[in-house]
C-alpha cells in the first residue's frame, strides 16, 4: 500500500531514520498501524501507520521532523510513552478525494485517546507544494486560499479534522546519496553544482559535483493534536 501511495518518491526510503529504524517500528508496534479495507472488494484503500513516544511539549518539537520522530520512538528504551507520532496516511491515487486520508487522520486521534496519550503530533508533507519547490516553506506556509484557509490542501485537511499549526520542520527527511542515486532516480545527469528540481521533490536537490553527492531537505509541517 505504501508503494503505490509513494513509489515516485522511493528516494525518501534513504533518509538515514528510515533506513535503520522505520520497519523495525512498524515491526515492534503493530497495533498502531491502520488499515482501511473496502467492504464489498476485501482491498485496503489507505493505511496509517504511527509510533507512540515521549514528547515533553507539542509546542516544542524540532526542524528534524519526521527523522527525529523515528529516531525518538526508537530510542525509547522503555520509557512510558505520552504521544502518538504519525509517520504516514498512504492512499494511492486511485482512491484519493474519497475523504479516506481525513478519516485515517481522525482514526489515529481516537488511537491515541485510547491509548491515554496526550494527543498526536504529524510531520506533514505540504502535497501542494510539489507545484512551488522553488518557494522557501515559511513563505509557502503563509500563503491563504480564497476563503482564507491554508493554501495547502493536506495542511487545510489536518486544521479541519482539529489539528493546530505548530510550525515547519526545514529538514524533516534528509537524504544525502552519491550523484549517481539523483541520476538514477531523476533520469538527469548533474554536471554542474547548484539546486535541481526533481519529480514529486517539494524542494530542489543541492548537487556538489565536486564531492559528488546530492542532498534533499525536505521541510515538512509540524500539525499538533491535543
């Protein structure tokens, strides 16, 4: 399910949290991963998937984003935990528009009411931003639709199932890969240094043809529900 809900952005399997923890977690906690199945086919149409963890405040949480999430949980060590942290809603473009990612996103404050946990905290990914990768995240983050509501439609969804607007986490998921992973996976070669626009990427790619790497900073949203 996450494959078809992610598969151009398979870059973002690299981030380094991701790499030595994610399925560990989905491992080790399998009551809170969600699953929505269609009634009349027996298919899944979204899933959820989140880790409890310790947070001293929902106001205080970090640029890091959804890396420190899964390093956090994965750290615990045994610690009560006090919060959800929601690491993903995938619905893959077939299902979309049919108001399954909201009610994923209401499922998982009732997890977390369940659980007695202070209430759920998402790094989440601005999808509309996809369409402006050259606009710093504050600015993109300032803009209004007609009616006055957040520009971003995900971000618009989460405030409208309850949630409050915390603040952008600038480096949410980072992924630093030699050139020929960017080129593998943008279809492009890199022979200069500078910023680069990739498929899906909400923000460019920093290319160094002199150290040969590529690095990808993707800011996210801090959304708090408490």
């Amino acid at each position: 399910m996450e494959q078809a809900a992610w598969e151009e952005l398979g870059y973002l399997n690299y981030t380094r949290a991701h790499y030595e923890h994610y399925q560990d977690l989905l491992d080790a906690y399998p009551e809170y991963q969600l699953c929505l199945v269609d009634e009349e086919t027996g298919y899944p149409v979204a899933v959820a998937n989140s880790v409890p963890f310790v947070c001293s405040s929902p106001d205080d949480l970090p640029p890091e984003g959804w890396d420190w999430l899964v390093e956090t949980a994965a750290g615990r060590q045994g610690k009560q935990a006090n919060m959800l942290g929601a690491l993903a809603v995938s619905v893959p473009a077939i299902h979309r528009s049919k108001g399954y990612a909201r009610l994923m996103i209401r499922s998982l404050i009732g997890l977390a009411e369940s659980n007695e946990f202070n209430g759920v905290v998402v790094p989440v990914r601005p999808t509309g931003k996809v369409k402006h990768p050259w606009t710093p995240i504050a600015e993109y983050l300032s803009w209004t639709d007609p009616k006055g509501r957040p520009y971003d439609p995900w971000v618009r969804s989460h405030l409208a199932s309850g949630g409050r607007l915390v603040g952008p986490c600038e480096r949410s998921m980072v992924v630093h890969e030699p050139i020929g992973f960017w080129e593998n996976w943008s279809k492009k070669r890199f022979q200069q240094t500078g910023p680069y626009a990739l498929k899906g990427a909400i923000v460019p790619v920093k290319i160094d043809v002199d150290k040969q790497t590529g690095t990808y900073e993707e800011p996210n949203v801090w959304v708090a529900y408490s």
